[in-house]
C-alpha cells in the first residue's frame, strides 16, 4: 500500500507540473497534436509474463516553447495484452455426487499509459528528428467476467445439464507503476498549407517513433494466471518490474 501511494502522489505532482506548463506557454506557442497506432513490447521479466506484443495507441496534445527547440506535450495511450475467451471445467474429488462445474471465463488485460513529454527538436525543416524524455506512469488493469452452469455426470460418463441458473461475477485487477524514459523518432511533413485553424498554417507530417520505458515493480495478472481450482476460478498475480519497448507510426497535426 506505501508503494501504491508513492506512485499515486508522484503522478499527481507531474499531472500539476504537466498542466502548469502547458498553461505558461498556451499564448504564444504553436499547437501540435499527434496520434499512432503503437506496439508495445515488455522488457525482461515483463516481457516473459506477457508474452505477446501490444497493440494500441498513442495520443498527444502540446505545443512548441517560445524561444527554446522544444516541445512540451501530455501523452495518453492503450496498448492491449490479450482478450481471452475460454471455458474451464472443474472436477471435485467428491464420492457422493459426480458433479462439475462449467465457467466461461472473459478476460480483457490492458496498460494505460499517461506522460509528460519533452521533445528537442535541433532541426526545423520537412524532415525534423527528435529526442524525447518522458515521465508519468502506467495503470495495468485486467477485467475478468466469469459465469458458470452446474453440470452433473450421468452413469454413462456424458456432461449433462442439470442446472440452468447461472452465477455470474466480475473482478477487476489493478497496478500502478511510476513509468519514465526516453525516445527519438523523426516527423516528415507531407503538407503545409491554410486550413483556417487558429489563423496560422496547418502541417501534417508522417511520424516514426520509439521509446524505451523503464517502468517501476507492479503486481498484475497473466494468462496463465487464471486457472481452476476446487473453489472455482484461481487468480495468482505474478510481479515484476514493467520496462518496455514501445514503436509507433502515425501522423502529426500542427496549427
């Protein structure tokens, strides 16, 4: 629980520091907005435990310094380790009553991701490479919905219904891990024209980005994670630090 509360009050603090910033600078600084589709790849023992890349998305709102090659930016995106749809029978070691029980287990497992990003930009130009520091934290969240159907084995060994009320139940798994790093990338801009937006031009570049993301020790569920036992549905979290390797491509909006 400290750990957890640690986490909590440092995201916080860069939230504030996050949006003071932005408010200094809205007046005189050109806005950007970037959106990407991401994959996402853990890092060590994160990487073990997922198993998989993650799919997502990356989203960006800022604007540039007055005086200064930088660029200072909120980031929120998704990224998706795994939709698993599967159905468990369970056998207790009972003398009296051969009977069984049949889950349907939904899960959904993803990481939510939020930033305060700052972009060094050396070089103005249609094509502009660029260095990124990043700072925030990762929210790690598994969505289970379980339902379940008694079943009873007849004497000929076959499953066969002999209850058609079914319990249902939803649980939710969640971690916070302080999340920071750094990454660079290159924007080539492909337009630059008058869309009438704020009165000032409008750019759309092709974006190409990666970023490695250290990421503090968070407890959280896997696939194998879930398994069942005599009491029904089993969850065992399994704990790790959550550094990760993130690539996106997408596009970048300026006015």
């Amino acid at each position: 629980m400290p750990r957890r509360m640690n986490s909590t009050i440092v995201v916080l603090v860069l939230c504030f520091i996050s949006i003071t910033a932005q408010a200094q600078k809205r007046p005189t600084a050109n806005t950007q907005a970037e959106i990407s589709f991401a994959w996402g790849y853990g890092q060590g023992a994160f990487g073990d435990n997922l198993g998989r890349p993650l799919p997502g998305f990356l989203f960006s709102i800022g604007g540039k310094t007055p005086n200064l090659p930088l660029v200072l930016s909120t980031e929120f995106g998704w990224l998706s380790y795994g939709f698993d749809d599967r159905l468990e029978l369970l056998f207790p070691d009972t003398s009296t009553r051969l009977s069984t029980s049949f889950f349907s287990v939904n899960t959904r497992n993803s990481i939510m991701t939020a930033h305060f990003v700052v972009r060094l930009v050396p070089h103005k130009g249609a094509v502009e490479p660029f260095v990124d520091g990043f700072v925030g934290f990762k929210y790690i969240v598994s969505d289970i919905d379980v339902e379940s159907q008694v079943l009873l084995n007849n004497e000929n060994g076959n499953l066969i219904i002999i209850s058609d009320n079914r319990i249902q139940s939803s649980s939710a798994f969640d971690a916070l891990a302080v999340s920071y790093g750094i990454g660079t990338g290159v924007n080539i801009r492909f337009f630059d024209g008058d869309f009438g937006i704020q009165n000032s031009q409008t750019t759309i570049s092709l974006h190409l980005g990666a970023r490695y993301l250290l990421g503090s020790e968070a407890d959280y569920l896997t696939e194998n994670s879930i398994f069942p036992s005599t009491d029904g549905i089993s969850f065992e979290r399994v704990e790790s630090d959550t550094d990760m390797l993130i690539s996106s491509l997408g596009f970048k909006v300026g006015f």
